[in-house]
C-alpha cells in the first residue's frame, strides 16, 4: 500500500476526532471515523463554545486553599458525590502532585505551548472546512462582583502577561459599555480580546465531518470494546458486537471512554470524568456581544447555538450516575446575578463528561507499547480551543513532519 493511500480509523467523533479526520484526509491518508452515537452528539454538544486561549493549570497552592470550601458549599464550582470520594483519591493525590511549584511551571509552558497556535490553527481547519463564519470575533469578559474577587485573580493575569497575551482592565461605565446586558454591582472586568466564541458547537462538528468526507473519509458507527495489533502490522478494532475493522493506524479518541481501551492495551492513563453541565435558553429576554466567564463561581455565557447557554463547574461522580439537574438551575440563578435582565424560557439542560487528567494538559501521542495506535484524549475544559492544534500535530507525527511544538510533555507514558 503506498504511503498517501494509508488508512487510519479513529475512534471518536467529537471535536479531537473529527478535527483530526479532516486534516489526516486532506494529507492523503484514507480516514474512517467510528463512534458508538453520531458526530458531535457526545460531550462536543454541550461544550461551552469557547476558543480559551489564557490556559490555566488546574491545581497549585491557590487552588488548594479553595477545595476545601468549594467542597463543602452545595453551590461551589465543585461537587463531590460521596460515593465517588473513594474512587476520586489515587487521582486527587496525582493532581496535589501536579501542582508543585516546579511541576507547575512545566505545565503552563506545556498549555501555553499549545495556546499560541490554537487560534490561528482553528482559523485554518474553518477555512479548509469552508466554514470561517463559524467562529465569532467578539472576545470574552471576565468579570468580578468586589475588587477582592479581582485581586484573587492575580495570579491568573500574571500568567498573561509572562507568556504575552493581549488584556484589558475595565472598570465602572466602562465595563456596561462593553456589555450593557451586566449588572451594576460587577465591579471589575478583563476583556480577553482573543478568547473568541464559536456560533454552534454541534453544527461545528457536523461541518468537521462533512468536510472530511467530501475527501474521501467515512463514518462507522458502533461501540469499540478494544483495539489490536496484527501479525501483519496492521491495527484492528474490535467492536462489542463481535465484528471489526483494520487499517495501517488507528488514533484514539474517544474522550474519557479512552481510558478502557489504554488500559486494555497494558497502558493504564489516570483519566477521570469532570462532568459538566449546561442550560441553552433560546429565549433568554436579552442580547449578549461577548461571552462571559466568572471566575470565582467557575461558569461561563455564551452566546450560542441560536440562544445563551450557561453553564461550567465541575462534578465529580464517574460515568455512570445519574445526571443531578439541580447542579445547573444553580448556575442559572448565578447567571441572573451577572445579568438581571437574563429570562429562562424555553430552555434545556445537558449534562457531558469532560475527560480530565491530572495534570490539565492532554495526551496528544504515540503509544509507548503498540505500533500504530495514536493518542488525543485529556483535554478537559480545552478540547474545543486545542481541537486544531491536535489535528495538526497529531497529522504531522503521523505522516513523519517534526511538529513545531515539543511534544515530549503530551506523552502517554509521562505518568
């Protein structure tokens, strides 16, 4: 088989997979896209449609002074199920470790690597999409309801501006003026001008996919139970309902679910579900320009899919309970805080499962054990901002091109 007609199956249709299916097609390789549900219908649904660029580490000593409490209020940004601690600690303790001071560092300039190319990288994939209207160009606003808020946010603008992005501090009329649809009593903003929004997350994957297949790919769907190597040097798949397919490589992308087949493969990774909900209010009574973030309560708005969609926070209670609906009324009403004037008529909740490492920073790899099988799974919050970049990266590892960032941090083995 020549080597522009190899073949590649990925598994995962999300954002990563289907990012990463156009750009493996567009470079000759012959690309099929399997996932147990339909492109974009999993946790790329509900995303927050936000291109996040001031990546942030998870943990470190500012965090850990607020698990605590944040553990303890039943309307923090973080929700522990009881029945789940257990489960939960070996991956805590990773992510305690993961926020040393010098370890720390290490993972900011590993985010901030992959930060710096992602928007011109996501304006490249919309362009090969024949999609560039997709993405808005309206930035994000930051906002904080008392100048403490804002000073606890300290670090966060440090981090900015060691690594050189682009931010604004507004204050009083002129933060109303940016957004008049914010109440008076949100003391101080940030405007993070390059932190844009996309129009329609789900119509965004939809686009991925149909792109790819003008080239060429395919979709199969079917649930994958694990992956093989052959005596030939080929890789199978192998799928719960006993059938399978083969071709020269095959990425794994398959969000939290990755875990399994990693494990199978005598490569266990510490992925966990973050589970994330959201509310779209397609009449929400007002108009948004910017999507907003608040950081001290961990959610975002977003002006999104036809409507506002609010949502964030993290749960942390494993893949299979059930959803707890509560968690995203509470984000509304922080909401209407932030905008009074904010309706909640014909409206929806969602619940979806980030998949989270330890260390924030994903697996963007080869595998250490099994020739032929790729990684991209454990981008968190960022799967949506780094889908490009991982396409790219992921395409030139495949077809022997040096990626133009070091990508020994995003190995699979690091842990």
């Amino acid at each position: 088989m020549g080597e522009n007609k190899r073949t590649v199956i990925i598994v995962g249709a999300g954002v990563i997979g289907a990012a990463i299916a156009l750009e493996l097609q567009r470079r000759g390789r012959q690309v099929t896209l399997v996932d147990k549900a339909g492109p974009g219908e999993g946790t790329s649904f509900g995303n927050m449609a936000s291109i996040a660029l001031d990546f942030a580490a998870g943990s470190g000593p500012s965090t850990w002074s607020k698990i605590p409490g944040w553990l303890l209020d039943p309307e923090g940004p973080v929700w522990l199920r009881p029945s789940y601690a257990l489960r939960m600690l070996p991956w805590f303790l990773r992510f305690v470790a993961a926020g040393r001071p010098s370890r720390l560092r290490e993972i900011e300039d590993a985010g901030m690597s992959l930060s710096r190319h992602a928007l011109s990288d996501f304006r490249a994939m919309l362009a090969a999409a024949g999609a560039p209207d997709l993405m808005t160009e309206e930035g994000c606003l930051s906002i904080y309801e008392t100048e403490a808020e804002f000073a606890g946010d300290r670090a966060h603008l440090e981090l900015m501006q060691r690594y050189g992005m682009e931010y604004k501090v507004l204050a009083g009329a002129e933060i109303r003026d940016h957004e008049p649809a914010l109440s008076p009593s949100i003391a101080k903003a940030v405007l993070l001008p390059d932190n844009k929004s996309i129009r329609d997350p789900y119509k965004l994957v939809l686009t991925l996919m149909e792109a790819a297949k003008a080239l060429g790919a395919t979709f199969v769907s079917g649930a994958v139970r694990t992956v093989e190597r052959q005596s030939d040097g080929d890789v199978a798949v192998l799928f719960e309902n006993g059938t399978r397919l083969q071709a020269n490589d095959v990425v794994l992308a398959a969000g939290v679910r990755t875990r399994f087949i990693a494990s199978a493969l005598g490569e266990p990774i510490p992925l966990e579900t973050e589970r994330g909900y959201h509310t779209q209010i397609m009449k929400p009574g007002i108009a948004m320009r910017y999507s907003i973030i608040w950081p001290r309560r961990a959610f975002m708005v977003t002006p999104t899919a036809g409507g506002i969609r609010v949502g964030g926070n993290v749960e942390l209670a494993g893949l299979d309970a059930p959803p707890d609906y509560r968690r995203p009324r509470i984000l509304v009403r922080h909401a209407q805080r932030a905008l009074p004037g904010l309706q909640v008529e014909d409206a929806k909740d969602w619940m979806g499962h980030r998949p989270a490492l330890p260390d924030t920073i994903p697996i963007i790899s080869p595998s250490s054990r099994v020739p032929g099988v790729w990684y991209a799974t454990g981008h968190g919050h960022l799967g949506l901002t780094f889908s490009a970049t991982t396409a790219r990266l992921m395409a030139d590892m495949m077809t022997g091109i040096a990626p133009a960032v070091d990508m020994t941090p995003f190995r699979i083995n690091r842990y």
